[in-house]
C-alpha cells in the first residue's frame, strides 16, 4: 500500500513537470521545527520599531533605510 504524501499528490506532479519544463530548480525544505522560527519573527517587529512614524520619497529610500536599519540591529 503506497502511503499519501503532498509530494505524491497529482497536482504537486504537475507543478514538479511544469517547473522541470522551465527549468526551475525547486529546492528542498527542512522538516517542520518549532525550535527554529523564520528570521521574520525576530526580524520585522525591529525595523518596524526603526522605521515607525517615518515618511520616505521612494522605494530607493525605502531601500536604503531598510538595510541601514537591519544593519544597526545588533
């Protein structure tokens, strides 16, 4: 008996030819852990807290403000 996976499932067969067809290469993702968070949790509340109540003129500022503030994060 073949046990039912995501990567089993005929939609995921033919996201997988679709993306070989393109040649996109899919890369593979660790096993759910509780003990490791995405970088987001950690990172969005702080250049949140430096970016809070600021106006800028364009996404290059954006840009520049953002890695300015990522950078400052100890």
């Amino acid at each position: 008996m073949q046990k039912w996976s995501q990567r089993s499932s005929p939609k995921n067969k033919n996201k997988e030819e679709f993306l070989a067809t393109k040649q996109i290469t899919v890369l593979e993702h660790p096993a759910y852990s509780p003990d490791l968070g995405p970088n987001d949790f950690f990172l969005f509340p702080k250049i949140k807290e430096i970016l809070k109540g600021r106006h800028f003129d364009d996404t290059d500022d954006v840009r520049s403000n953002t890695t300015a503030g990522l950078k400052a994060i100890p």
